[in-house]
C-alpha cells in the first residue's frame, strides 16, 4: 500500500510535468518559477529547522560511544570512538558523516530454528546506504557543469575519475551505474525483509522512488534520448544569475528532470531527509565524553529552593532530641 | 538559542555552498556567455553526413561507430541517410569542413565541461595550417 502510494505519487509528479510542458505549454512555470520556489523553499527550510533545533537545549551530557572513555593516565583511551577532545569529537563526525561509522555496527538479529536467537553482524546496509549517498555526492558535483560558468576544474577531474574505464561514447559513469544499483538493493531490502516492510512507511518509499527517478530521467538524457545540454546550460546559468530564459527546444524529458529536482528539494525540509543537517546536530555524537572532567550544566536549570539536612535539624532539633535521634549539633544549653 | 556561533557558522557554510553557482557566476561574469561556433565558409560547405539536429545529439555515437568500423572492421566507407558515401575519417571528413577545432568543438565542450579524448590521438586541426 505505502509502495503503491509513493509509485503512484512519482506517477503523477511525472504526467503533471508531461502535460503541462507538453499541452499547456508551461514552460516557465516549470523551468524558472517552481525551481525558485524549491530552492527557497529548501534553504529556508533547512535553516529555520535548524534554528528551531538550536532553540532546543540539551538537558544531559549523552554522547553514546564504544570505546574506552578517557580517565587515568595508564588506561589506554580509544580517542576517535570515544573522544574527550574537540578534536576527537571532529574526527569522530568526520568518521560519521563521510564514512556511516554507526551503520557500520549494524547488527542483525534472527530467530533461527531450535528456537535460537542469533546476533550477527550486517554490512549491506552500510555498504548501500555508502555507495548512494557517495554517489549521489559525486553526480551533484558534476552537475557544477550546468550551473558554472567558466566549469570549475572540479568537474572534469570528477568526470575523468567517474568514466575511468572509457566505456562508449558518452563515457559511461559508474556512479551511473551504483547509484541505480544502490538505490535498487535499498528498496528491495525493504520490501523483502518483513519486519522491514512492516515498518517501512510512504515517507520511506517516496524519497527512493524520488532519487531513483531523477537518476533514471538523468541517465535517458546522458545515454538515450538526448537534450541540447548548451540550452540547458544557459536556462541553469539564467537561474542562477537572476535573468532567468527559457531557451527554445529542451525536450520534455529534461523538465520532468528539473521537476523531480525540485520536487525533492521542496520536500527536503519536511521529510526524513533532514538528517543530512541533523547529523551535525545530533548530541549523541558531537558532544565530547568528557563528563568525569567537566561538569554539564543543564541550560534550563533554574534556581531550585533546597532544604538542607542542616536547616531539617534546626527545624525539628528539639523533637529529634525527645525522641532519641542523633544529632550532627547539639542542643544549646540554656 | 544554544551554541550560536557554531549554528551559524554552519548555517553560513550551508548556505553558502548550496547558493556558490550565484558566487561564481556573478565573480566571473560570463553567465551570458554562449559558444559561438563558426561554420564552414560557403566555398567549402558540403552536405554534411547528417542531419545538424542529429549530429548535435549523436555526433560522439556516430564516431564511436565510426572508430569501432574502421579500426575493428576495417570498413571505411559510411553511407548517409540521403545515400552519400562518406569516408570514415575524424581527420579528412569531420576536420576537413569544421577545420578550426577552438572555434567549433571547442566552444560546446568547454562551454560543458567536456574533454573529449579525440584528441589524444588525432591531431588537432587548425584553420590557417590545414592542407589536404
């Protein structure tokens, strides 16, 4: 059901885009005002977000690690899964965002026959969600070429990495191909696994769909049905200089592209996707392990009024003294 | 808000990187810029072995085809669409027409951050020099 609903959904984005490029003639609508709109909506999303975040406070000091936590001068600490430092707390991030440390701890657990509960170890989430996100990474740099004018040096030395093997002509890319891969094992680790597809929701379909599309869309104009790349260059470099045009004669197939973009840059800001700034932001990880040296203080203590034991026994002495209770301080002759 | 100056900083990066083609190209002013190609003078114009809408899209396909013909196969000759014989040749029939490589394939693939490897073995041709 949520499968079907995310299709249907990505079905409909497509022959919304079809039929008014194509019948309604809306071109600008769809290359110039909806891509602006998606934009500002996708920065001034993820900015508010994470201002919202930030007006937040972190009550307790609850970086979750595995490793050994610094103390005593001969116990060997583990700094990056464990840090006390800054500099480890940068370094473990850096594990985090560029390499999925956590995913990489990936357990599974199964009940096999006997009944025995197995635990074990599973890489292939880890080893997916990695080769999408860096490839995804890659393609949205070598799309600097469209929005760059003179190409930043950046890109041909991604292209000639990514089409090292010279395969046809246009140079055939891996990350092409992983990313479809990537994006194909993701979603039918949902669907095949059944405890996952029990939890697996519309919100977790649609983004697959979503950047699997753009990808395929991506790939038909790079392999297949060709676009005039020059008009599409001078329509992205009019977006972004602020003197938007819409160049005659872009096929179809590319505003389907740009709508797709901008359907996942609008969506961005409200969807699960936002854990690429909540990464940064996620106590567990960037706080430093430092809690036996430095004390944290919970932002939004307040005052508390305390009664003390001393102000307890100044209060109730004389009734302690008559029955017999011990006393830190004695009663004051008279 | 708690720990500002690193939201805000952060912020500043992200948006930043994700506003830097605006940057660029307001730096470097060639956001108008479009390539320019010149084409064959009159005298020498001849029917070319397509069509321009076709040879805009497919010309890499086409040379690919054409390379893997002459090199693998040993044909030489490539038949157009209007019935044409055409020798298969980067050099004597691309070149032979669009005979100054900065000012026609060059201006597209720069211009998109192509970096065909033609090159690598054919050698370029340039207007003036060219004797056939």
């Amino acid at each position: 059901m949520n499968i079907l609903f995310s299709l249907f959904a990505i079905v409909i984005i497509i022959v919304a885009v079809t039929l008014g490029v194509e019948t309604a003639k809306l071109d600008f609508l769809f290359g110039v005002i909806i891509p602006y709109a998606a934009i500002a909506t996708f920065i001034l999303g993820i900015v508010l977000r994470v201002i919202r975040w930030a007006r937040s406070p972190v009550p307790y000091h609850i970086p979750t690690v595995a490793g050994q936590q610094k103390s005593l001068k001969w116990i060997k600490s583990s700094k990056l899964e464990s840090p006390s430092s800054t500099l480890g707390v940068i370094g473990r991030m850096c594990l985090e965002i560029l390499l999925f440390r956590s995913l990489f701890r990936n357990t599974k657990t199964e009940l096999k026959n006997g009944p025995v509960l197995a635990y074990g170890s599973s890489k292939y989430l880890w080893l997916g969600a990695l080769a999408f996100h860096w490839t995804f990474f890659v393609i949205v740099l070598r799309h600097f070429r469209y929005f760059m004018e003179p190409v930043p040096a950046f890109v041909p030395f991604l292209q000639d990495l990514d089409g090292f093997f010279q395969v046809g002509l246009p140079i055939l890319y891996a990350s092409d191909v992983i990313i479809v891969a990537a994006l194909t094992f993701l979603f039918l680790r949902r669907v095949f696994d059944s405890k996952l597809r029990y939890i697996s929701l519309a919100s977790d379909y649609f983004p697959l769909f979503l950047i699997l599309s753009i990808a395929i869309t991506g790939i038909l104009m790079r392999y297949f049905t060709r676009v005039d790349i020059v008009n599409v260059k001078e329509l992205a470099l009019g977006l972004f200089s602020f003197h938007p045009v819409i160049p005659e004669g872009i096929g179809v197939i590319f505003y389907i592209h740009l709508f797709l973009v901008s359907t996942l840059l609008a969506y961005f800001p409200f969807s699960k996707l936002l854990h690429m700034p909540g990464i940064f932001l996620s106590p567990t990880r960037n706080l430093a392990n430092n809690s036996r040296t430095k004390r944290h203080v919970n932002p939004w203590e307040y005052p508390v009024r305390v009664h003390t034991y001393e102000e307890y026994e100044d209060e109730f002495r004389e009734k302690m003294k008559a029955t017999g209770l011990p006393l830190e301080k004695e009663l004051e002759e008279k | 808000m708690y720990d500002s100056g690193k939201i805000i900083l952060g912020l500043i990066i992200f948006v930043g990187l994700f506003t830097s083609p605006i940057w660029y190209d307001l730096a470097s002013g060639k956001a108008a810029d479009k390539p320019n190609l010149v084409f064959p003078t009159k005298e020498d114009q001849k029917e070319c072995v397509n069509t321009a809408e076709y040879m805009r899209e497919f010309h890499m396909d086409l040379l690919n085809v054409w390379r893997d013909e002459v090199v693998r196969k040993g044909v030489r000759t490539y038949t157009s669409n209007t019935g044409k014989h055409f020798e298969m040749s980067l050099t004597k029939t691309c070149t032979g027409c669009h005979s100054n490589k900065a000012e026609f394939c060059d201006q597209c693939h720069n211009y998109l951050g192509v970096t065909p490897y033609c090159w690598n073995c054919h050698v370029e041709p340039h207007s003036a020099e060219i004797k056939r």
